[in-house]
C-alpha cells in the first residue's frame, strides 16, 4: 500500500493526505457532538441547557475563520491544519476528566477548543484543494470539492452513530481517550509527510487583509450567512425537541434519525456535480446557485405552511425535511465550489477564511434563534423565519457573478 501511495503524482498524495486528515477529524467532531448531547441528557441537562455548551462552538468558528485565513496564508495551510488537529486532541483530552470536574464553564471551554480546531481543519483543507489543482481545470475543480465536503457531511452523520455506540460500550471518557489517541496518531502521520509551506502567500500578508476585497466573495459570504442561519433556525435544536415531544420518539429514534439524514445528505453533495450538470461540461456559476436558492426557498415555505396548518405534521416533516436536506445539499456543494473558484491563487485561505467566518456567523445566529423561537413560538416560526433568510439568500444570490463563458470541464 506504501509502495502504491509512492507511486502516486505528488498533488493526488497531497490530496489524499488532506482528506484522510480531514476524515478523520470529522469523525470525531460528529461523535463529540453526540457524545456530549446524550452524556449531559444523562446528567439531567434539558435540551436548551445542552444547546447551550455548543455556543462557544460555534462562536469561535467565526472568529477562527477569519484569523485562520490570515494565519494560514502567512504559515501555511499544513501548519494551521496540524494546528487543529493538536488542539482537537487537547479539547478531547479535557473532557476525560472525571465526571465531577465537568462543569459548564469546562465543558464550554474543551467546546471553544474543538470549534477552533474545526475550523482551522476545515478551511485548510478546503484551500488546500486550491494549491492542486491548475485554473483550467474548474470542472476537476468543483469535483474534488464536491467529494471533501460530500464526504465529510457523510462521515460527520457516520461519527455521531460511533459517538453513541462508544459512550453505551466504553462510557464518555473511554471514548473521547480513544478518539483523541487516534487523532494523535493521524497528527503525527501529518508532520511527517504533508508537503511543507502548502498554501502559503507569497507576498507579504498583513492583518488588514482579513476582511475580503473581492465584491464576488463579500456577495457569496453574504449569501452563505443566510443560507446556514436558514438550516440551523430549525434543524438544530427546535427539530430534535420537536420529534420527542410531537412524535413521541425516543433519543435512540431521533439521533439515529438526524445520523442518516446528514449521511444522505453528504452523499448528496458528493453527487453535486453531476446534478448541477457536470456530466454535460456544464460548470456552474452564480446563476446556478440562484436557481438552487430559489428552489430551497419554495421547498420551505411547503413545510412551513404544513406545520403552521397542522396538516400531517409527521409526514410534513420527514418528508420535508429529506427533500430540504437533498436541495440544501447542493446549495452547499455549489457554495463551495464557487468560493474557491473566486478565491484568488495567492493566499487562498484568506478568502476561504472570510468565507467560512460567514458561514459560522450563520450557524450561530441560527442556533440562537432555534432554542428561543421554538421555546416562544414553536418550529413553524422557526420554519418561517428559515423562509425568511432563504429569500434574503436569493436575493443576494441574484448578484452572484457568473464564470467566463470560456471556461471548460475536466
């Protein structure tokens, strides 16, 4: 197999490492996050109460988007994906502490850690997709993107099975020793042999290079913002407490349910390409994400009205929810491809960094909004408040521009 990997061009081992990196960290973050929801559930935590400790999560993905892109373009993409990874292993770490010691302000700290970590993992391996392939190869391009990002949505939905059968066979602190110990393993595989200097500026990079110049970028962040606030105002705390205390489902139902919806989803995005046109030389543009943006938004005001009517709330959601999860799949992949398309060669992950800041800002936003509007107004205004930011992303959408006309697939 070494032999094999050796053989391998230079830019598809490169390839190959990022991604194994990358599957790897996502598996622990999708099992984290289960872990850490069905131990404090055990504990006695209410779901607002649990929501609660992933807010550091997510709020420090927005700040170490937009540092990660400066810091990566000035030491390297290697550098600041090893970075995570090192800190994934010392958030995980922290949490194999007695039972005693895990208290909130702890909890939400080992979280802060593991959302930097994250995010520094994610925007380097997406920029790093950049670094390999040449210009003329979009089609190449928005394939290699598709597969990373369809794979770890795949792989996310694949950690949070591990994560519960880990806490039901080792309990919580076996399990998140076991995954830290692999993901020390994996880090070190990373020192040893991802190409050095990967990604890094050429020309000098200042901090005032943070904040995106690029009227495309700002255009797509803008859009991306919304698009997330849109899923995470109702998936993310208002869905799960909806199926217990509508459906009557059990926690075993729920997650395993939440589990497959996020690995059909990931498979979905893997298969963006082809959807969007791929297979007929067509690269999509900003008028392709329009499109798709529209589509998204239709689809939610269906399930909102169904709820908000009361008409079979059970099919309404299913339903809706595996057709929103689909559409949304391939808003995303679309989003991704087009961000590293725009992004300029030297110091991509300054624009991937601002990017991504936005799509965090979004997922916070929309994690806020999904524990307080359900708590007051329940998931159709949840629902009806992700119609709301879905329009507000085609309306951006719509100044989205679109490749040269002479551009091709490879």
């Amino acid at each position: 197999m070494i032999v094999a990997f050796s053989n391998l061009s230079k830019d598809v081992r490169q390839y190959m490492l990022v991604t194994f990196n990358y599957w790897n960290f996502t598996v622990t973050d999708g099992a984290l996050r289960m872990l850490v929801v069905l131990h404090f559930h055990q504990l006695g935590y209410s779901p607002l109460q649990i929501a609660s400790l992933f807010l550091f999560y997510e709020f420090f993905g927005v700040v170490t988007n937009l540092v990660g892109g400066w810091l990566g373009a000035k030491l390297g993409l290697n550098r600041t994906m090893n970075i995570g990874l090192a800190m994934q292993v010392v958030a995980l770490f922290m949490l194999a502490v007695p039972s005693a010691y895990l208290t909130v302000p702890w909890v939400m700290l080992a979280q802060a850690l593991s959302g930097i970590a994250k995010d520094l993992n994610k925007m380097s391996a997406k920029s790093a997709i950049k670094t390999l392939v040449p210009n003329n190869q979009q089609g190449a391009l928005y394939k290699w993107i598709a597969i990373l990002t369809g794979s770890k949505n795949a792989l996310k939905g694949a950690g949070f099975f591990i994560g519960g059968l880990l806490l039901a066979t080792i309990g919580f602190k076996g399990a998140v020793i076991a995954m830290a110990s692999v993901l020390f393993v994996v880090l070190f595989m990373s020192l040893a042999w991802l190409e050095k200097g990967m990604g890094k500026a050429k020309k000098k990079v200042k901090f005032t290079h943070l904040f995106s110049k690029s009227s495309s970028i700002n255009i797509l962040s803008a859009a991306r913002m919304f698009l997330f606030g849109a899923r995470d105002v109702w998936f993310v705390v208002a869905l799960p407490i909806y199926m217990g205390q509508v459906f009557g489902w059990d926690h075993t139902w729920v997650g395993g349910f939440l589990a497959l919806w996020v690995i059909a989803y990931g498979f979905v995005q893997g298969l963006a390409p082809r959807i969007t046109g791929r297979a007929k030389g067509v690269v999509p543009d900003g008028k392709a994400a329009l499109n798709w943006a529209v589509l998204l938004s239709v689809i939610t005001a269906l399930v909102a009205f169904g709820i908000q009517t009361g008409w079979q709330p059970e099919i309404t959601i299913v339903a809706g929810l595996l057709i929103f999860g689909a559409v949304f799949a391939v808003n995303s992949s679309l989003h991704s491809y087009l961000i590293v398309s725009y992004a300029k060669d030297d110091g991509v992950s300054l624009d991937v960094g601002f990017y991504y800041m936005a799509n965090a800002m979004g997922r916070l936003i929309g994690t806020i909004l999904s524990g307080w509007l359900y708590q007051i107004s329940g998931l159709a205004a949840c629902l009806w408040v992700s119609f709301a930011f879905l329009a507000i992303t085609t309306l951006i959408s719509i100044r989205l521009p679109a490749h040269p006309k002479d551009q091709v697939v490879n």
